[in-house]
C-alpha cells in the first residue's frame, strides 16, 4: 500500500467531512449538523493517530528532516486546536460557522504544506527501508482491522 496515495485519500475524505458539516449547518438542521461534526472529529483522530503510528515507523531521520516534522507538529497542532474550540460551542451558536470555516481553511493549509513542504522535505527523504516498512505497517493494520 502506498502510504503517501493513502493519506492524500484520507485527506480527501477529510475535505469532505468539513463539507459535510457545512452542509448540514447551512441546511439549519442541528442533529445532522451535529452527526456530521462527530463524523468529522472521528476522522481527524482517526488521521492523527495513523501519522503517529507511521512517524514512529521511520528509523533512520537525518537532521535536515528536523525542520519539516517541527513544523508538521505545530500546524497540525493548529487544527487540533481549533476542532477543540469548535466542542466547546453549539450549533446553534453564531462562532460556530465561524470557527468550521477556520477548520476548513487550517485543513486546506494543512495539505498544502504537507504536498509542498513536508513531503519533499520529510517524506520524499525517507530510507527505502523506511518507505517499505511503512507500507508494510499500514497494510498490516488495516488488514487486522479487517478481521
């Protein structure tokens, strides 16, 4: 499994919940409204766990990537941050569209940087080994979690 295609996927998958949530908040429809943030908020934790899990799969980092995952932590910290601002409102409260397009922005931010920044400077300078036994992780937990 090619991780660097999966998790452009998952990215995707990630565009779409925020406009799932969008959608339904703009249809004015609070327990859709409502659904569609936790679907949301599952999926970016579900996305934050996975980058964990294969960060820690990569041995041999040189000092030239120390940069790139410096700066990986601190903008996806920026979207954790603002995702929690959103548990601390309502649907019903006016900040809450505010603070959906915020994550929608920092979430188009995000994938910015990592296409133009952290793959070229972090992944794309990865070992092979490292690149196989990525792969090889990512096959293997979602093969377990098939079963």
């Amino acid at each position: 499994m090619n991780v660097n295609e999966y998790m452009e996927r998952d990215f995707d998958l990630l565009k779409k919940r925020i406009d799932d949530v969008r959608k339904a908040y703009e249809q004015q429809d609070p327990s859709r409204t409502m659904s569609q943030t936790t679907e949301m908020f599952d999926a970016f934790h579900r996305r934050f766990v996975l980058e964990d899990f294969l960060l820690g799969k990569v041995k041999h980092q040189t000092a030239s990537m120390k940069p790139a995952i410096e700066k990986f932590f601190i903008q996806r910290r920026r979207i954790q941050d603002i995702l929690e601002e959103m548990l601390m409102l309502h649907v019903s409260e006016p900040d809450f569209m505010r603070v959906l397009r915020r994550a929608g922005s920092a979430a188009g931010e995000y994938l910015r940087f990592l296409a133009n920044e952290f793959y070229p400077q972090f992944i794309d300078q990865i070992s092979e080994d490292d690149r196989n036994n990525m792969s090889h992780a990512l096959e293997d937990r979602f093969h377990r979690l098939a079963l």
